[in-house]
C-alpha cells in the first residue's frame, strides 16, 4: 500500500510540474496593451553624479540616463534603470599610483544598469521616498576587456509637482568590489584584494506618466488587505556547479496582499526524496514581494523578488563537501496566476535562487561569482478577508455617475415632454382653424397659454386636481367632440365621486385635463357619426354593461376603505430561543467548492491553539480552520492549515477535512459532538491523514451572539502524531 501512495503521489507531483512550466511560460508571454494595465507606467529622464572615493583616481563626473518607473500602487514601484558615461574623466596626477602605469593616456567608459525598487512615504504633492537595488557597473577601457562589477545602490529622495509633472532630487550610496590597480590591466577577478568600494552619487530627475495605476486612490490601506495562503509543490534545479541533484520540495507561502498589485509573503519549504514518501534534508525560509501587472478575472501575470535562506543538513551536502551549511539567497522570479473564482486563484511561477558559489554573498563581486538554482512550484492561492467589492472612491465615483444619469434622464424627459406639449398645441389650434365646429371659438381660450419666459401656464384646472390627488408637471387639454366620448382610464380610482364624474354625460365643448403621460387608443374610441337607430340595442347594452361595471367598482372600493379601517391584528408569541451551533447554516448550500471561498466571513472562521505530541517531538500548534458549508445532507466541509513551533523543528499542515456533526445535546447549552476526517500535506511525513473526535459548547447562554467553544482529540497518520485542540468561533 506505501508504494502504491508513492506511486500515485509521484505521478502527482510531475503532473504539477507540468503545469507549472506552462505557468512560467505565460509569465514571459507580454502584458496586455498599455490602456488595460493596472500597473502606472512612467519614464524617468535622469542625471546622476558620482563623488568617487580616495582609492579611485576618477574625476566627479555624470551619467546620463533614465528610469522606467512601474507603479503598484501609489507606494510601491519597481524601476528599471540605464546609465552611461562617455570617455569618463580621469585624473592624471592620480591615475598612475592608483591605476598603475597603463592608465597613462587612456580612458574609459561607464555603464551602470540594474533594478531597484522605491517606496514612496507619504501622498500629495510632495513625497519623501527611500529605494534600493542592485546591478552591474561596467568599466570599459577604450582597449582591452571590460570589467563588470556587482554593485548595490541604496538612499532616497525628495519627489515634488511642477504642473503635470514630478520632478526629483535624490542621494544614494554605490557599493561595489574592485581592485584599481587591474582596471586597466589583468584580471581583477582573480588575485588582488577586491577592495569594498564606497561611492556618493546625487542627482536629479524627471518622472513623465504614461499611464496611471487605476488603484493609485482606491486602495483603503490595511483595512482593505487580504491575508493568502499558498500551499505549493515543485522541483528546484541546482546550478551545475554545486554538484547538487535536483530536489522534489513542498511548502507554503503565508502573508500579507496591501493591494491587487502589491503584497508581500513568507515562506517555508522542504525537500522530499524522489520516491516522495519523507522528506530530506534541505530547506528554505524568507520573505519576498510579489508585484502583480495586472488584476480582474482571467490570467494574471507577476513578478517577485525577495531574500531567503537554504540550509543543508545531514547526508545532503553542497558544493564545499561540508556535512553542514547554510547559504544566502536573492530571489528573483515571475509566473502567472489564474482566478478560479474571488478567493481562489491557482498559480505557477519560475524562481531563480541568486547564491554566492564558494562564499558569501557579501564577497561576491562578479557575476561569475554566482550560481543560478531555479524553482519551479505550482499551488493555489486562497485569500481570506479583506474587501472584495469596490472601494469607498470607487463607491463614491458610482454614486456621482448614477447622479448624473439621473439628472441626465430627467432633463431629456421634460425636453420630450415639452416637445410634446407643443406639438399637441399646434395641432390642436390647426384642428380648430380648420373646423370650428368640433370646439366652439370660446374653448380656444382655454388652451395653454405661455408665460414670459415661454413656459406652459398651468390651467386652474390642474390646481384643482392635485387638490384631489393628481400629481404631475406636464398637462395637455383634450377637447371632447360633439358627438362620441373619449374614454381615459390609468392608475388607480382617485375619490368616490369619479364614479358619478364617468356617468355624466358631457357638454359640448368640455374640456378634461389629464396628465401628458396618458395614452388614448384609437380603436377605442367609437365614431358616434356611423352609428344609426339600429344599433339602439346595442347601445343599451353597453350602458346597462358600463352600470354593472361602476357598481361593482364601488364595491370593491368601498370593501377596500373598510379593511383599511379594521386591520387585523395578528397574535403576538415570545419565541422560545434555542442557540445551536450552525456554523455557517445554509448559505453554502449548492456553491460549488471553488466561490465558497470568495464567500468566507469572519464567522466561518476557527482559530485553534493545542500541544502535539509525535514525530516532530512535542510542539506547540497553532491552527486555523474555515466551515464552508454542507457538501452532502450530513457532511461539511472544513479545510485546515497549521503551524507547529518547537520539538525537532517547525511542522506545517494544510488540510482538506470533511466533518459530521450529531445532533445537539442539552437544550440551550448545545452540546455537539463531532468526527472529522481528510488528507492533505503534513511535515514531517509529506502526506498527512486526519482523523479526529471533538465537540462544540455554546459559551454564552441565552445571548445574541453566542460563543462557541470546541474541545478535539485529532490524529495525524492514524496517530502517529496526536494533538490536543481548543477553538472558539463567534457566531
């Protein structure tokens, strides 16, 4: 049974691999167009001057150059960079002591190319900022080989307005190793003291945006962060030089995303041996940002940079043939990511692992000093709170434009009302001055009529009306024909004499006034000219029909003033409170697994502390656990992650659990007992098996808003490892 777990885990893990370099691919693939990135895009035309030390016989001279400023945020940016000089000014008093005999009559030229990144204090108009970096300092004599340098840039600056641009002052300090005496002869990699140099440089510049970072003024600080969790699993290929086997690893990324371009993590993994059935002796640990060029649905490509640590114990040795070592590391990477839905993203990225081949990294002072050991890993991120929906200037923006529509609605609603209105009017006077029959001469003095400013005058009639009940702003008058009727029916009966207002039969020459909203239909309207003594009968029924129908009107109407005279009053109960520990009812119910985790609130969470005893010797365990709800008629899902601290070292666990709850026990205390069981990754055996037993209490009785205490007894690996756990949740 082992090898067959093996078996399958293996195939598992090549299988991730797999996917992982498709990630790594389509991290290299390039960003969408400029308008739909997230990431604010600058160019930065710079001058820089360096004050060499004692020890160089350098003139203080320029580069010239500039910046490519890429905006996370309005804190955070990385920044490419690119500076030259041309024939760089020597002094020749100094240059034969310092630079030796060859120096005499030469000259060189400088390049000085890197990275750095920057973090802008403070927002507004003036904003102090700190950055540093690393790259190459290149010294080119104009015969001979170039010398290239690792050189490392640290200081900061002062960023102001002027109009809509942003200029500039900052200082910075240059370090890098060299030997003066071989610029301009020799090898200065081999022998020679590799003297630490130490440089002043100030200067200015000039940032001109090309784009702007969409969430420059949405992010809402801590109180919008997410905290994610990274379970990942991949393979690291050491540099050839360092005599290692490539290595199978698992692990996890924990930490802290302040935006959805910027966060920051910590990691820990370990090595597997290649039957993935225990772990080896190598491990890493460090910190390191991820920097994201763009948002939203879809695949999302990434960059990280950070430092950790390798340590190497036992039988697996590096490179110096020591049973014992440990070796710093710059991390530098990219990958993609892919939403699975609002709180779940898988991912996969490509690492390289910066290590000093046979020392330190603070004695390295080339770039063949270095070993590249690159990490392919593949996981899932899970983000747990943090604002999911827009932030309060986005909110605030949507308010504004649904303002404004209204506003915009409403404006062009009375424009067509008022087009309206006059259209009728002319037509209306037309009708009259071609047959004045229809409406005797005297009526036309009360059509609408303009005011000074050429606004319709509201006829006394209208006043009279909204005294009724009628509401609206825009009226027109039909004149009622001297033969027919013009039948207008919309909303609801006004008061009880609308009734006798329909039976009476109307004057020649009335005129109703109805709101400008109303519609008449011509096929209802009944041409009272074509109708002759033999439709008599027929006219009679209509009318006996139009009584039956105003009768029962009012009876439904006056059936409706008595009901809403004598409401009934529906008896009041006290409900008898009974709390029981839902967590998380049915809210879940139906969610495919993946959105249950954009859906998780405070509520679902547990936070446990306990004591392990096993393998890893006896530890202190810190656990967190999620309730996402029913995936059958009798089971939850409960996923798992864990930290256990002392012993022989440090456990990791990150578990899939699916639990079954007994009914309650004990009335209002609620007492429920538990099993739980899953699988997932657990240090210091690769696969972990959770079985456990537990119960939950309400603390609070009688309260609102209980608290729930939970007492379990869990094993790991059919308890090889057997833990003790107390949570509480807050419902």
């Amino acid at each position: 049974m082992p090898q067959i777990l093996s078996v399958r885990l293996r195939a598992a893990l090549r299988s991730l691999s797999t996917i992982a370099s498709c990630g790594a691919v389509a991290a290299t693939l390039p960003p969408a167009p400029l308008a739909a990135q997230s990431v604010g895009i600058s160019i930065v035309p710079t001058a820089e001057r360096i004050q060499w030390n004692d020890q160089l016989a350098f003139k203080d001279d320029w580069l010239y150059g500039g910046r490519l400023a890429l905006r996370f945020g309005s804190a955070v940016e990385l920044q490419p960079f690119y500076f030259t000089g041309r024939k760089y000014g020597i002094d020749a008093s100094r240059a034969p002591t310092l630079f030796g005999a060859a120096s005499k009559d030469r000259t060189i030229d400088l390049e000085h190319y890197g990275l750095t990144a920057q973090i802008n204090l403070t927002h507004g108009n003036v904003v102090p900022f700190v950055r540093g970096g690393g790259g190459i300092l290149r010294f080119a004599p104009d015969s001979g080989p170039h010398r290239d340098r690792l050189a490392v840039t640290a200081g900061g600056g002062l960023r102001f307005g002027i109009g809509l641009l942003q200029a500039e002052l900052f200082a910075e300090q240059l370090g890098f190793r060299l030997d003066p005496l071989r610029i301009f002869s020799g090898d200065s990699t081999t022998g020679g003291t590799r003297v630490h140099q130490k440089n002043f440089v100030y200067g200015a510049a000039l940032t001109i945006p090309l784009s702007v970072a969409p969430d420059d003024e949405d992010v809402d600080g801590l109180r919008g962060a997410s905290a994610p969790i990274e379970p990942f699993v991949g393979r690291m290929r050491f540099d050839g030089g360092t005599g290692l086997n490539d290595l199978n690893l698992v692990g996890i990324r924990a930490g802290l995303d302040f935006s959805s371009l910027f966060g920051v993590r910590g990691f820990y993994w370990r090595g597997v041996n290649d039957d993935i059935d225990r772990f080896v002796s190598v491990e890493g640990y460090g910190a390191e940002g991820q920097f994201n060029l763009n948002t939203g649905p879809g695949v999302s490509p990434y960059v990280v940079a950070g430092a950790g640590r390798i340590n190497f114990s036992g039988a697996y040795r590096d490179s110096l043939d020591t049973a014992d070592n440990a070796r710093n590391a710059l991390i530098l990477g990219a990958g993609a990511s892919f939403q699975l839905s609002e709180r779940l993203r898988f991912n996969a990225a490509l690492r390289d692992y910066i290590v000093a081949r046979n020392d330190s990294l603070e004695t390295a002072a080339t770039a063949g000093d270095l070993t590249h050991n690159r990490m392919l890993t593949a996981g899932f991120t899970i983000a747990i709170g943090g604002a999911t929906g827009p932030s309060d200037r986005q909110r605030a923006l949507e308010a504004d434009r649904l303002v404004q529509q209204r506003r915009l609605t409403s404006r062009d609603a009375e424009i067509r009302a008022l087009s309206d209105s006059m259209r009728a009017e002319r037509r209306l006077r037309g009708n009259v001055r071609n047959n004045p029959r229809i409406v005797p001469r005297d009526s036309l003095d009360r059509l609408p009529q303009r005011d000074a400013q050429g606004r319709l005058a509201r006829p006394a009639a209208e006043t009279e009306e909204r005294g009724r009940g009628i509401s609206g702003d825009r009226w027109i008058t039909v004149p009622v024909p001297v033969h027919g009727e013009v039948i207008l029916r919309y909303g609801l009966p006004l008061v009880a004499d609308s009734v006798a207002k329909a039976r009476r039969t109307p004057a020649p020459g009335d005129s109703v006034v109805v709101r400008r909203d109303t519609v008449v239909r011509r096929d209802t309207i009944i041409d009272m000219t074509r109708v002759n003594a033999a439709d008599d009968a027929v006219l009679s029924q209509l009318a006996a029909l139009e009584e039956r129908l105003s009768a029962r009107i009012e009876s439904l109407r006056e059936a409706l003033q008595v009901g809403a005279k004598t409401p009934a009053i529906a008896p009041v109960t006290t409900p008898r409170t009974v709390v029981v520990d839902t967590v998380g009812a049915d809210r879940y119910r139906g969610m495919p697994i993946g959105r249950r985790f954009s859906e998780v609130s405070s509520r679902d969470l547990r936070p446990y502390v306990g004591i392990s005893a096993g393998d890893a010797g006896t530890q202190a365990v810190l656990s967190l656990r999620m309730d996402l709800g029913a995936v059958s008629s009798v089971l939850r899902f409960v996923p798992e992650f864990a930290v256990g601290i002392g012993g022989d070292g440090t456990s990791v666990l990150a578990l899939a659990n699916l639990q079954y709850q007994f009914g309650a026990i004990g009335g209002v205390t609620a007492i429920r007992p538990y099993v739980t069981g899953g699988v997932g990754i657990f240090s210091p055996t690769v696969l972990g098996v959770n079985t456990a037993v537990g119960a939950s209490m309400n603390l609070r009785k009688g309260q609102r808003t209980p608290w729930f205490g939970y007492l379990e007894l869990q094993g790991l690996n059919l308890f090889n490892d057997t833990r003790v756990m107390l949570g509480i949740s807050i419902r």
